[in-house]
C-alpha cells in the first residue's frame, strides 16, 4: 500500500502560484494579489500566504517590496513572453554595442524588444503611434529633446510604464521611472585626472552650442563640485557645432588658450576637433563611449566606457520594482601617455 502525504497548506500555495506563473498567466511584473484575497482563494490564514511568499521569492520567482506587494520577478522564465517597447534617437551607428547587449539581456528576461528609432526628420508620432497598436506591455525610452517634442509623449505612452534609460531631458521634470548614466559623476572625475597629472587649463568639448537641459545642469553642478574640492583649473568650453560652423573661432581660442588637455563629450567630439586641430592628438585627452575612436593605434586616449547590458537589465527589472531612478557609473579606461616634450605639439 503506498501512503502518499497530503500537501501542506504552504505547499499547496506554492504549487498553486508557481504553476500561474510558469504557465504565463502571471507574467512578469504583475503584482500578485493581496494577502487578503489569497487567504479567501485559498481558504488559508495570513501566516501560511507569508510563509508561501518566502519560499516563492527563494526559488526567484517574486520579489517583495514593503509598500508595494509581491511581484512576479522579471527574471523568471514563464511560458509567456513580455513584449517591451524601445524607443530612441540613436541610430546603430552612433555608438558601438549600444543595442547589441539588449538581445542577450532580453533573452535572458524572455522579454520581446520592438526597437523604433525616432528622430526630428521622421514622421515620428506616427512611428510611436504603430508601435502602441502593438500594445506592449512596457516601454524604455532613451530620446534627446533636440528630436522630439517631449512634452506630448508621455500622453501617447499613457497608461503604459515607461521606464527612461541611458538619458533624461525632460525639463524641469524628471522621469518617475529611470536608469540614467551618471554623466556628471564621469565629467568630475575625468577633470580630476586631467588635474591630478598637472594640466591647468581643460578644454571641454560638448555636442551642441547650447546643450540640452540634462547636460546644462551637469555642467553648472560638475563646476560647482570642483571648486568646493579645490580643483581649480581652467576650463574652456566649444561645441562639435562650431568646429563644423565656426572653425575660425576654435582656432583662434586653441591659439590664446593654449590647452594642456581635452575632455569631450564623446570620442567622437575629440576626433573632430582633431581634424581641425591635429595638434591636441599630442596632449592629455578623456572620451566618452570608449568606441573604436579610442583604440585607434598610435591614437589611443582614455574614454569612459558605459555598460549597456547592465542599463538594458535594469530597465526591464524596473518594471517589477516601484518607480525610482537609478543612475550607472560609467568607468574610465585609462590609456595615458608618457608626458614628454616630444608628445606635445606646439600651437600655431
């Protein structure tokens, strides 16, 4: 005779909801339902639903936040899938292994990225517009204010989450939802550097003559940082825009100026200012974005390097979490030159 034991109460609860949750009919980032409601269903007291939480969150299958309730953790590998929205300005070729990292992370996540590039030169509200008949359950979103209107997007993505990455530049209000590059943490490290290895006068090389509001902010308080550290170089501003529209201004500022080192907002802002200045190829320099402009051999400088991947997850493990913003150290990768003479060209 074979003596087959009854379940526990707990067991019973736990093989209940972990079965709704493989089969997809919780998915991930859905809220369970409260405590009250799953003592009715299943006919059980408080202690016995807290007691089902605790091994479902062991085996990774919820995550609990006080205020909040109990999720289906994102990581979790349902039957279903959960089909995420990413919109952004930038196009493949602005930085290397920007969306690569995304098709593992989403993999991993069971996650479906629909990718739209949206930009000023394109019908763009009808790009989101399509891709909302989509209904997707959730939407990153990494745009610059220079190609949308901002203001109305998010009436379009109402009421689904929107989690910002990478960039915000809503003004002044922040995103609720975001996972941020820490920009201003970057800019005050890498002047610091500049300054520990005893150059005076920086030249700081940003996109567009006037910035955007997120980096504005990052520059008035990236100054204000250094002078409360008692880091006082010089620091001279231009923008890729005039080296394109005003290269005479940047010549005769490299002249008067006389840099000992360039920090630019990208590799790319310090490759061309190289092309119109070929002597700064000689003095101290800090990118951003570490691409293939920074390994260029006999050319290297130091670049920050950002970890998409780590963004990407964070964007979509947002979604089963409250709304908060989180911001991402980038790393700076040193590639320094011996200081000599010899590096240094003069200015003509």
């Amino acid at each position: 005779i074979a003596i087959i034991d009854k379940p526990t109460h707990t067991q019973r609860v736990v093989d209940a909801l972990e079965a709704d949750i493989r089969s997809g009919g919780l998915r991930s980032g859905m809220k369970l339902l409260p405590r009250r409601k799953l003592c009715e269903r299943f006919e059980v007291s408080a202690a016995i639903i807290d007691s089902a939480y605790r091994i479902l969150e062991q085996k990774g299958l919820v995550v609990r936040h006080r205020g909040s309730g109990v999720m289906v953790s994102p990581k979790v590998l349902t039957s279903g899938s959960m089909l995420v929205g990413i919109v952004s300005s930038m196009s493949r070729g602005d930085i290397e292994d920007y969306f690569e990292p995304l098709l593992g992370v989403a993999a991993d996540s069971r996650v479906v990225p629909a990718i739209v590039h949206c930009s000023k030169d394109k019908d763009w509200r009808r790009t989101l517009l399509d891709l909302m008949a989509r209904k997707p359950d959730a939407l990153i979103v990494d745009v610059e204010a220079r190609h949308l209107p901002l203001e109305g997007l998010e009436d379009l993505f109402s009421p689904t989450p929107v989690c910002y990455a990478n960039r915000w530049e809503w003004h002044p209000d922040r995103p609720e939802r975001a996972v941020l590059v820490d920009y201003q943490a970057a800019w005050v490290e890498g002047i610091k550097k500049l300054w520990m290895r005893g150059s005076d006068r920086i030249l700081q090389v940003i996109q567009h003559r006037k910035p955007q509001p997120y980096l504005a902010e990052y520059l008035d308080t990236t100054d204000a940082e250094l002078e409360q550290a008692g880091i006082r170089p010089r620091i001279e501003r231009i923008a890729v825009e005039q080296i394109h529209e005003d290269p005479d201004s940047v010549r005769r500022l490299m002249t008067t100026f006389k840099p000992a080192a360039v920090i630019g907002q990208s590799d790319f802002a310090l490759i061309q200012l190289e092309s119109l200045c070929p002597e700064t190829a000689g003095l101290d320099r800090i990118g951003f974005f570490d691409t293939h402009h920074a390994r260029r051999e006999g050319r290297e400088f130091s670049s920050f390097h950002i970890d998409f991947a780590q963004i990407w997850q964070q964007a979509i493990d947002s979604f089963a979490s409250p709304a908060r913003v989180e911001k991402i150290r980038p790393t700076l990768v040193r590639r320094w030159k011996p200081r000599t003479e010899k590096d240094v060209l003069p200015f003509n």
